[in-house]
C-alpha cells in the first residue's frame, strides 16, 4: 500500500526567494505536494506581504494561506556576506524560485546560467511582470497591471461601468499555478535527462491565454470584445439571476444538451424548437430577450426552489456563495477546506487546501506561519553544518 503521508514532491528541497504573490502561490503549490520549501526574508521587514490586510493581531491572512508551513530563513540579499551564503544554500536544493526585476540576480552573480555551471540539476523559476526578455522586460509589475495589460480588465464588467480588476490576486494566483506547472515538467525533464532548466513565467501571460479567444476574435474579424455583464459572450442563456427572496444563483446553459433541458425546468421546452433559441449561434443573436425569459422565471421563485428544479433536470448552477456559504457548504467542508493550525494570533481558521487530488497522497497539514527568520539557524545547521 502507497505512504499516503509522502507527497509526489517528497525529497525536493526548494529556496523560495520569491516575495509577495505569485513567487509564493508557486513554492505552496510545491509544498502543498510534499517539497521541503525555505523561504529567505530580508531580516528587517520580511515579506512584504507580511502587511497585507486583512489581518488579525498583527497577522496576514494572506501571507499565512500562502506560506504555512515553509521554514524562514532571515538572510539580506543586499549584503554580499549573506549572497554567499545563498549561493552555498543554492547549491543544496532542487529548485530556486525567485521574483526579482530581470537582471537582479545576474547582477548578484546568481544567473541561471552561473549557478547551473556548478550545478547543473537546478531548476530555476522565475516569476517577473513581463518575462526574462522582450521589450518590457525591465519594466516592474505587479498583479494589477498584468490583469489589465492582457486585456483582462477591458472585458471584465459592464458596458457602462470602467474596466474592472479583481479584488484579489488574479493574475498573481494564475502565474503562481503556472510557474508550479512549469517547475514540476522541469523536474520531470531532471529525472529523466539530469538536467536542470529555467522556467520564465510572465505575471500576465497565463491571464492573456485564458482570454485569448477575444484576441483570436479580433486577429480573425477585427471585431474588438468589450464587457458584457454576466454573459460571457460565447453561449446563452448563461449569466447570474435573483430569485423572489433576494438571493443569487448562477446558471450555465453553455451546451446544447442543457439549454434544452433548462428550457424543460423551466416548463417551456418547446422553446429548443424556436427559431430564435434553437441553437447558440442564434441564441446569442437573440441574447437580450432570453436572458429577460430566464431571468423573469427566476424571479418568481424562492432561491432553494429554484436550484431543486435545476438540478432534478441536470442544469448546470449553482448558489452564488459569499464566505459563510463556503464554509457551511457539506462539500467544501469534506473536499476543499482544511484547518491552519499553530498559529496564536488568528486562532482557528479554515483555508482552501490544495488545488487538485492525488490518489496516493492524503494532502499536508498546515501547522503554523513561520516567523521572520525562525529556522535560520536549524536550516544552516542541517544544510551548510
């Protein structure tokens, strides 16, 4: 029987000289799957994202759900006596992730191509605004202006209201799973070839390919998409409906088999055979007046009501959950949440776990948040001697 305690990234030793968002979403997908992952933090402040609101008795929320039960190392990259010392730690693990301006580290003599020279396993990943070349490679960026450089933004909203960002880290959590990704195949090269590679993700790049139809659209039509509310513009009837008590749900009718059977729910099934609705080419010619359709049936009904119907016909929706729904959810609860234990000022607090399953591997604990420089001295002791 398969150790269900030793993740598929068991043994992997990972530095984490990423800061923020996205260089951290990477090393805890890493850790999420069993890679030991240190994390180096300027002495002084630490991570920045350490004064991240929300918070509580002085602790990030955020920082915590991202860095649970990495070990901290204090070192200051700013000093050469300290870069040595990274270079020594460097040369003890499998991966190095790390979120600087391109140029910084070559400027610190730790270069891909510098450090592989002496060994050449390493598997370097790094997280910038736009990439290790092109013509904005030296520019700084954040989440925000990868949400709105990739077109993201211009899409997201209404018609009438501004280009809207998200009130999270988007982009940052998209680049974070992607870099994940790309250490991992990299890793996966390492066993079979010894050798190590570079992963360059871009903040904005994993963002843009998941809107790129509308650049196809435009590169093939010069038709240029806007924002269009709760539709997405390629399917109908799809969007977000209030019910008669108030509440929200949302409903994905994104194929023909469940428009046909929302139309059932709905005690109108002969609208499949309406010219106008028949298919989701002419649905969408046609989008205004069955949204109205949809959303006037909605209306007339509790939310519950409405969401037992939907679901004895198999259509797709669901309840649009603010936090407490999540966690009363009997699912969440059994599949997704788990338990950040250890740490004394948030007290108990429940977190999404990993972002996918595997077989063999029951997921990892998340035993507290380390603080600025806790394992310095059992880190060097155990790696340098």
């Amino acid at each position: 029987m398969a150790d269900r305690t030793r993740g598929p990234l068991a043994g992997v030793r990972v530095l984490e000289l990423g800061t923020m968002y996205a260089a951290p979403t990477c090393g805890r997908m890493l850790r999420d799957f069993g890679a030991d992952v240190i994390k180096v933090e300027d002495p002084g402040t630490g991570d920045y994202a350490r004064q991240w609101t929300p918070m509580k008795n002085g602790q990030s929320f955020g920082f915590a759900r991202l860095n649970s039960g990495k070990r901290s190392v204090a070192l200051d990259l700013r000093s050469e006596v300290d870069r040595s010392t990274v270079r020594r730690l460097i040369g003890t693990v499998d991966v190095v992730i790390e979120s600087f301006r391109p140029g910084r580290m070559s400027a610190w003599g730790m270069s891909y191509d510098a450090l592989s020279a002496d060994h050449p396993g390493l598997v370097m990943t790094s997280v910038s605004g736009f990439g290790q070349y092109g013509p904005n490679t030296g520019k700084p960026g954040f989440g925000t202006v990868a949400e709105t450089g990739s077109g993201f933004a211009y899409i997201n909203g209404w018609p009438e209201t501004p280009p809207t960002s998200p009130p999270f880290g988007f982009a940052d959590s998209i680049a974070g799973i992607s870099a994940a990704m790309g250490t991992a195949m990299a890793l996966f090269r390492r066993e079979r070839t010894g050798q190590g590679d570079h992963v360059d993700v871009a903040l904005y790049e994993p963002l843009m390919f998941i809107v790129g139809d509308m650049i196809m659209n435009y590169t093939g039509t010069g038709f240029v998409q806007g924002r269009v509310g709760n539709g997405t513009g390629s399917a109908s009837p799809r969007g977000v409906y209030q019910a008669s008590d108030g509440k929200w749900l949302s409903i994905a009718a994104s194929n023909q088999g469940i428009a046909k059977r929302l139309f059932a729910a709905m005690g109108q099934p002969e609208l499949i055979e309406n010219p106008r609705y028949a298919t989701n080419e002419v649905r969408m010619q046609h989008n205004d007046e069955l949204q109205a359709l949809v959303t006037g049936w909605v209306a007339e009904r509790p939310r519950a009501e409405i969401l037992k119907v939907l679901d004895d016909h198999e259509v797709v929706c669901s309840q649009v959950n603010d936090a407490s729904d999540i966690v009363e959810d009997p699912h969440y609860q059994v599949r997704t949440l788990v338990e950040l234990t250890g740490s004394e000022a948030l007290g108990r607090v429940l977190t999404p776990g990993p972002v996918l399953h595997v077989k063999d591997y029951a997921g990892p604990t998340y035993d507290g948040v380390p603080k600025v420089g806790e394992h310095t001295d059992e880190v060097l002791r155990e790696l340098l001697g």
